[in-house]
C-alpha cells in the first residue's frame, strides 16, 4: 500500500464509513476534501451533559487551536464532520440547534459534509471534524 492509499484507509477507520449509519458520510466526500488541499486539520471533541452537541464543537475547536495555532479552523474551505451518539441515548432534533450554530460561524461558502453514526456505549456525543484550506491567523 502507497502512503496515499495508507492515509485514506487511515481515515476510513477514523470516520468509520460504514453502511449501518443513520446519515452515512463515504470516501468519495472525503476525496472531495482533499483534493487541492493546501493543508488539513483532522479533530475532535467529546461532550456530555445537557449541551453535549455544543460542548463536543467546542472541545473540537479547543483542540484544533492547540494543534494548529497559527491557523483559523473556522477559515476552512472545506469541512467534513461526523457526529457518534450512543445507541441508548441518540441525538435528538433539539440538539440539532448546536450543529446550526456550528455551521453559522463557518465561511459563508464553505463546502460541508456530515454525518451522524451509533456508538455502542457512552451516554455523551463525540464529533470528529477534518478540515482543509485553513488562512492562517
């Protein structure tokens, strides 16, 4: 396997494109993200509590300015994110309030892809966000 290919099967295991998901992301969005990538940022947050959604985001973020400082996430060309909520307590439509204020803040002409996915066990939510094209600060 080429270091491409390793890269790409690397991040299928990450997202976990797997057919059983509610809202099913696949390869083929995530070949649109990288293609004509200048740079990249893969992330993520977990949240718990009454604003488990919110708080996940705001993890992620948190973690993407530690990663990449100098870099803007919310400056990305293109985002790809999955939501993983548990079996025993799936996300619900007022969550879904969080995932609007999210993309509110996003580049106007920002190209999105997302999914939602079922964990097995947990009771919180775990968001994973790779994004591309980020300007620098």
């Amino acid at each position: 396997m080429n270091p491409a290919e390793e890269i790409i099967r690397e991040v299928e295991l990450w997202f976990g494109f797997f057919d059983g998901d509610p809202i099913r992301l696949d390869i083929d969005e995530f070949h649109h993200l990288i293609s004509g990538t200048r740079n990249v940022i893969f992330v993520e947050g977990y949240g718990d509590g009454i604003n488990r959604v919110g708080n996940a985001f705001d993890t992620a973020l948190v973690e993407a300015m530690r990663i990449a400082p100098n870099f803007d996430i919310m400056s990305a060309e293109r985002f790809l994110f999955q939501i993983c909520d548990s079996v025993g307590n799936p996300m619900k439509m007022d969550e879904m309030i969080s995932v609007q204020t999210f993309l509110n803040q996003l580049d106007f002409n920002a190209d999105v892809a997302w999914g939602l996915s079922h964990r097995e066990s947990g009771e919180g939510v775990l968001i994973k966000i790779a994004a591309t094209n980020l300007s620098r600060k």
